[in-house]
C-alpha cells in the first residue's frame, strides 16, 4: 500500500482552486468593502476621545475658578 509522503512546503501538495467569480463580482465586494471602510472612518471621527472631554472640563472649571478667586478678591 503506498502512502503519500507529507511535504512542508508546495511541492506534493494539489494545485490552487479556480476562484469561485469572476472580476466584477471581486470588483463589486471590493467597492462595497470601501465603502464600509469610509463609512467606519466617518464613525470614528465623529466619537470624541476621552481625554478631550476631560480637557474642556477642566478649562471650564480652570475658569470659573480664577474668577471665584478674582471675585472675592475684588470684593473681600
């Protein structure tokens, strides 16, 4: 009984299947696949990170602050 050897590398091994479409069905999901890949960008861009929000707090309460200190300067 012969028993195929095992092989590591492409020799012994079968060929490549033929690809199931054709180029304008390849071409369609290559389109469609931009497009998620725009319409995910655009998501991302809208989310805002953390440390911006952060940021703008504390410059607003930076703010308010220097002006609570003004202001019982002022009139203390």
């Amino acid at each position: 009984m012969d028993v195929p050897k095992l092989s590591h590398g492409r020799r012994g091994t079968s060929p490549m299947p033929r690809a199931r479409y054709g180029i304008d069905e390849a071409l369609a999901d290559i389109k469609r696949l931009h497009q998620e890949i725009q319409s995910q960008e655009i998501r991302s861009q809208k989310i805002r990170p953390a440390w911006q929000s952060f940021a703008l707090g504390f410059a607003i309460g930076a703010v308010f602050f220097a002006a609570a200190i003004a202001g019982v300067r002022l009139l203390g």
